[in-house]
C-alpha cells in the first residue's frame, strides 16, 4: 500500500492541498518532464497550443475514463522553477502549482492545489489521491518503470484526506 504523503495549510483564501516529491536528476529535466507535450504524455497527457502566461492549451487527460480534452490557462511560466495552471470545469476550479527547487544533485517538486471555497476544500479526499497517483506516475515515467495501480490511492486514502479537512 503506498502512503498519503499531502497536506492541508489553511490560507485566506481557504486551503492549500500540498504534495512533494523528490528527483536524483537536474532540476532542467524535471522541467522537461513538467512541461514538454512528448513527456507529459507519460504521466498525464499531451497538450497542444501556444504554451505562455495567459495562454489557453488544449490538455488530454490520458489516464482518465474516455480520454477528456480539456482548455487549462497558463497562469505563470518561470522556467525552470514554477508552473502555474487553470482550468473550471462542472466540478469546479482548479488553480495548480508546481514550483521546483534544486540542491545536492536533485530536485524537489512542490505541488499546490489552492483550494478556495467550501466546495473545492470538500473535494480534497478526491483530489488528494489522485494527485498522489499522478505524481507518482510523473516519477515511474521519468524512470521508465512500471505505473502504479490507482486502485492502491483510491478509496484506501480517501479517509486520511478527509481526517485533513478542518472541523
């Protein structure tokens, strides 16, 4: 079984859903795998558009039921340190941030998804597992190994996340 490894900070504006991850590799590459089409494509699925700040790119959502394209706005790009993105969809809003640091031969990712109504904070005992699932599958990818199984993130995590959510 794998272990929630997330975590909940209160901010003004609700909640920071935060997850780390940490790479034997330059911080240039865990950029690459971060943002190039080719390589997200092995962990999340491709993008296509004009990649920029205040851009929209079309996102395939490759290892969800029926593959779903879906419109994200690039809200910040400062390679190779943070990636900002956006999107709104029937479940709500979604603001993601990915900000990397680079020390002793490695790189951490920082992943933070703001999480700013009752709404979207009730949503984190979803929302947790499956960024637990994609972040380790960005790391299977990049290692070439072989994927993790969902079923071992979802439901088993559900009641850590939800023991997360403030009474």
């Amino acid at each position: 079984m794998t272990t929630p490894s997330g975590r909940l900070f209160g901010t003004e504006a609700g909640a920071d859903l935060v997850l780390r991850r940490s790479y034997r590799a330059p911080i240039e590459d865990v950029w690459a795998s971060l943002t190039e089409s080719e390589r997200t494509a092995r962990w999340y699925g491709p993008w296509e558009g004009q990649a920029g700040p205040g851009r929209v790119i079309k996102v395939q959502m490759a290892f969800e039921e029926g593959e779903p394209w879906a419109e994200m706005r690039i809200g910040a790009c400062e390679p190779p340190r943070r990636l900002e993105i956006s999107a709104v969809d029937e479940e709500g809003s979604w603001l993601l941030e990915f900000a990397l640091t680079e020390s002793g031969g490695g790189t951490e990712l920082r992943f933070t998804q703001h999480l700013n109504s009752p709404k979207e904070l009730g949503m984190v005992s979803h929302v947790g597992p499956g960024w637990e699932y994609y972040l380790d599958l960005f790391g299977t990818a990049r290692d070439g190994a072989p994927a993790p199984d969902f079923d071992d993130y979802f439901p088993s995590m559900r009641a850590y996340y939800e023991g997360l959510i403030p009474e």
